[in-house]
C-alpha cells in the first residue's frame, strides 16, 4: 500500500456497525497529507454509504513503550528460549509501534 501499516477493525454497538482504521506517520511525514489519503480510501471504499459514517480521528493509541530485558519474567522466557532452541538468545527491546508494525507486516 505505502510504506506504512494500517490496521482495520469491524466493530458494531447499539449505534450501529464502525471501523477503527489504526495508522501511523513515519518521521517527516505530512500528518495531515497522510490523513486525507486514509480518507480518500474510506471514501472510495464506502462510495454512498460514506453518508451513514461520521469520520474522526483520536489521539495516536499506542505510545512507544520500552520493557527491561532485566525484568524477571523475560529473564524465564530467555532461559525457555535458550532451553529450547540450544543457544542464548539475544535479548533487546522493541517499542510497541515497532511490534504493531512487525505483527501486520508478518
């Protein structure tokens, strides 16, 4: 699509049926460029029915979060992983944006 991940999810309540689109910006993009694009693709998407959407956008949902790799329970995972797999791994952290991007694209 671009050189980006953006995550669609149905979703209905007592209002009726919505989709949360989850995207992001990469540095030194245009935020409000990438915006109208993503709203270009609903329109598209929706054609008519557009009429029966209201269209918002929230605060970004996921902020980058780090975790120790000193921590206990990924020191257990390190050594289920070394058990398993016969050799050390290696441990580093990775930033929740990073793992949504890595989950999508994976």
């Amino acid at each position: 699509m671009r050189e980006s991940s953006i995550n669609l999810i149905e979703r209905k309540d007592e209002q009726g049926p919505c989709f949360i689109i989850n995207f992001y910006t990469l540095p030194g993009e245009d935020k409000k460029a990438v915006c109208a694009e993503v709203d270009r693709m609903v329109q598209a998407a929706l054609g008519e029915e557009l009429r029966d959407y209201e269209l918002a956008y929230k605060k970004i949902w996921f902020e980058p979060a780090l975790i120790s790799p000193d921590l206990p329970h990924v020191q257990c995972l390190a050594a289920a992983a070394q058990e398993s797999l016969k050799t050390r791994p290696v441990i580093t952290t990775i930033s929740k944006q990073d793992a949504f991007v890595l989950t999508n694209h994976a």
